[in-house]
C-alpha cells in the first residue's frame, strides 16, 4: 500500500544567507582563515564586516583608535 501526498507548492524556498560570527564563538585558526579571505584592506573594515555586532565603534574601541583635535588617527594601546 502506498500513500501519496500532493504537492502544496513547486516553488522552492530561497537559499538561507551565510551568517557572520559572533565574536565570542572563534579562535586563532578561524580568525587567521578570515583574514587570509577578506577583501577588506584595515582591520576596522574586516572587523564590522565580519563578525556581527560589531559596529564602528566598537570596532574602533577594540582597536585602540581615536581621532585627535587636529581630525588625525592616534592609536591607543594598553598592556
């Protein structure tokens, strides 16, 4: 005995998108892949572009950069 079913539609759903990484859930080996495959040229772009929840801001506070009065980059590193 076989049952069918008849199809509801013949319209397929469309391909699910890649998602970025969370910040929290990568390692060395992940984030060296990433940057061996972006296009991005700094470190602040491949930072907003691939990881989520990560915006200019923060990305910038992650870095270390700060615009000083005369509108020029100053890098501000902590140990």
């Amino acid at each position: 005995m076989t049952i069918r079913f008849a199809r509801r539609t013949d319209v397929m759903p469309p391909v699910p998108l890649e998602t970025k990484h969370h910040p929290s859930a990568v390692d060395l080996l992940l984030i060296k892949r990433l940057i061996a495959e972006t296009s991005k040229q700094n470190l602040l772009h491949f930072l907003q572009h691939e990881f989520v929840k990560i915006g200019k801001s923060y990305a910038e506070r992650l870095i270390g950069i700060r615009l000083n009065h005369g509108g020029h980059l100053s890098f501000n590193f902590t140990l």
